[in-house]
C-alpha cells in the first residue's frame, strides 16, 4: 500500500506505532533462527550416529551417506539450492528418517520458501511427533508464512513440552500480538522476562504491546528502562517517539526520532517520522529532505517517494511532484493511487493527454483491485476534462 500514513482521527499518529510493532515483529521472527540451526545440526551430527546404527542392521547404505556429506559440504558454503536437491534425493531412499526432512525445512526456510518449509517440517512431526526442535521449526515456518492462528498453537504446542523454551514463548507472544490477543501476547512476554531478567529485547516487545494497547505511559516506563541498559539502540528511540507522540508531546516524540536517527544513521524509518511531525507542522521543505533521507537510505521504499510526491504537490511544485510519483510507478507499476496522483499533478501542469493516461490507468487497477472508492474519485477527475 502507499502512499500516505492514513490518520486515526482519534490517534491521528497511531500508524506510527503500527509501523515500529512490525518491525519488532520481524526482529523477533529471525531471532529464534539458533533454533533452526539446532535443528540443522541435529540434521547434520545426528544422522551418522543414527544411520551408523541402522548400517549395522543392513537398512543404510553408502548412498545416502555419500548424499549427506555432499549436502553439508554445499550447505556449508551457502549453496542451499544444490544441498537440497541431495536432501531430497536422500529422502526418497530413507522416506522414515525424520531428521533428512528437517534439514529439508532448513534448507527451504534458508531460500524463503516458507510454505515449502512447512510441508517439510511437517513430514519431519508425522514421523517423530513430540520433538520440540521440529515443532518450534513448523511454529517458525508457519509465522513467517502469515498464518499467525496456526503458528500460535504450534509454539503451544512446544511450550507443552518444554515450558521454559524462550523462543517459542517469544514467538507465541509475537503472533498473539498480531492476532490482537494482548492477553496471550503478555502472558508469553512476562513469561520471557521470567526466564530472562536481562533480556532488553523483549522490554521493547511488552512496550510494543502496550503502544498497541495505547497505554503509552506504561510503554514509556518499560522503554525508558530498556534505554538506561542499552542508550544506543534505535528502536527504543523510535518507539518513545511514538509513544510520546500518541500522547501529544511533539516536541518530546520529535526529539526521540532525531536520537533515533542518531544512532542508526542508516535505519530510514526515523526520518520518515521525522517528516510526518515537520510536514504537521507546515514546514514543507524540511519535511521533503526528510523523505528524501528515508527515500535515498532505502531506494526501494516506495512509502518515502509517494511522501516526497504529497509534499512537493502540496507545496505546488508539480514537477517535481510528477518525477517522485514516476518514481512510485517505476517501484510498483500495479499500484493505482501512483497513477491517480500523478494523474493530479499532471493536471496541475496542463499535460492535459498525460494525466487523462494516468487516470485511466489508475481507475483500470481500481476496478482489477475491487477499490470502488478509488474508481469514484478516478471518476470525478475525469469529469472535469
């Protein structure tokens, strides 16, 4: 979606705090990555015990030992797409070995075949279905996937076996946050804290969770906390800015983001909260250089160039408007409010042919998208032609 931060009338800032929580979101989802390692090195060290075993028993042969050695070698060597393809082969003549089907999982979870993974993590439970490496694996997998309702009762799962595993009560907390269950997200969370008193990450996931809940002065309290142990971490700073912001202390959320971005000179969100609080505050041309710093520290940030577009159509410098919405169009060519404010800005510059393009093409992905608003406001525009 572009191109603008839509405003709760209420929370007019809240989308900030949206935008924060989500990526919090991912930090977590790649952390518990050690599980997967761990589950690679079962994968790895625990076949030879196993198929050593089974040789003896004459139900392993030389084949897959040889398959197994190439893999790891290839692996090693961040050749995932040829380690699989041995992995795989490996499958086919020992079709009950658990542990070849979660190296499979790994493989694909290394190439972002999420769905693939599942299916692999999943073969891995069917044949051995209480170990907890494969559960959290699938738990993982199916977080990565989007499907938050069946990744929470996977982790549940785990935590059934291993109640102290911290990284499936992190990643239930995750996905309970974003399935909106704050209750599940808490209890999970404060359970992390139990088990880590030191761990700062997850201060920031129960002071995410509490922006969520607009409990904005408990968020700071945690938030405050956490920057006492780590002053240079930029995501603090991002959500103290919004937190402070939601609760209408501009200039105390400003100067946040401006720490923020002070500490991570190469993070691009806080100059894009940066912008939105200028841009509120009718100082155009700061807030564009601020979009442009977001836009030139992520190129392919098509949020920041539809914002270098809004404000160089409000300050009615139309020209320059149509060069950041091309822009937008070059990034996502499917996008129609692209071509509806180009459609605008063109107008505005009586490239009369052009902007009518523009609206056609706009009100054409409208309609592909069901956006019947969006296919309205195309309407209007053209009626005045």
């Amino acid at each position: 979606m572009i191109v603008k931060f839509t405003r709760n009338a209420k929370h007019p800032f809240l989308l900030w705090s949206s935008l924060v929580i989500s990526t919090a979101v991912s930090v977590c989802l790649i952390a518990p990555a050690q599980a997967q390692r761990a589950s690679w090195r079962i994968a790895q060290g625990t076949l030879e015990t196993t198929q050593a075993a089974q040789s003896s028993e004459g139900q392993i042969n030389e084949q897959i030992n040889d398959l197994l050695r190439q893999a790891r070698e290839l692996a090693d060597s961040q050749q995932f797409a040829q380690a699989l393809e041995l992995y795989e082969r490996a499958s086919i003549l020992e079709p009950d070995n658990a542990r070849i089907f979660s190296g499979i999982g790994y493989l694909q979870t290394r190439q972002d075949n999420h769905l693939a993974a599942i299916a692999a993590y999943q073969r891995a439970i069917a044949i051995e279905p209480d170990d907890v490496h494969f559960l959290y694996a699938l738990a993982h997998s199916l977080a990565w996937a989007g499907d938050d309702a069946e990744a929470a009762q996977s982790y549940q799962r785990v935590l059934t076996l291993d109640n102290e595993n911290v990284n499936a009560w992190q990643g239930l907390g995750v996905v309970a946050m974003r399935l909106n269950d704050f209750d599940t997200a808490m209890t999970a969370f404060q359970k992390v804290a139990e088990l880590q008193p030191d761990n700062v990450d997850v201060q920031e996931f129960i002071a995410a969770l509490l922006i969520k809940q607009e409990l904005y002065e408990d968020a700071i309290n945690i938030l405050k906390q956490a920057e006492s142990v780590v002053p240079r971490r930029g995501s603090i700073h991002l959500n103290l800015g919004v937190a402070w912001v939601n609760l209408n202390d501009i200039d105390a959320g400003l100067e946040a983001f401006q720490r923020a971005a002070e500490v991570s000179p190469l993070d691009p969100r806080p100059h894009l909260q940066i912008g939105d609080i200028l841009r509120a505050q009718d100082d155009l041309a700061g807030a564009v250089r601020s979009y442009q710093r977001a836009a030139a520290l992520d190129p392919t940030s098509i949020e920041a160039q539809a914002l270098v577009g809004d404000v160089y159509f409000q300050k009615e410098d139309y020209l320059r408007a149509v060069v950041a919405y091309r822009e937008v169009i070059t990034l996502n060519p499917n996008e129609p409010e692209a071509y509806y404010q180009l459609g605008r800005a063109l107008q505005k510059r009586d490239r009369t042919d052009e902007a009518m393009e523009a609206y056609s093409r706009a009100r054409q992905l409208f309609e592909q998208q069901g956006k019947q608003d969006g296919v309205e406001r195309v309407e209007d525009r053209l009626a005045d032609f």
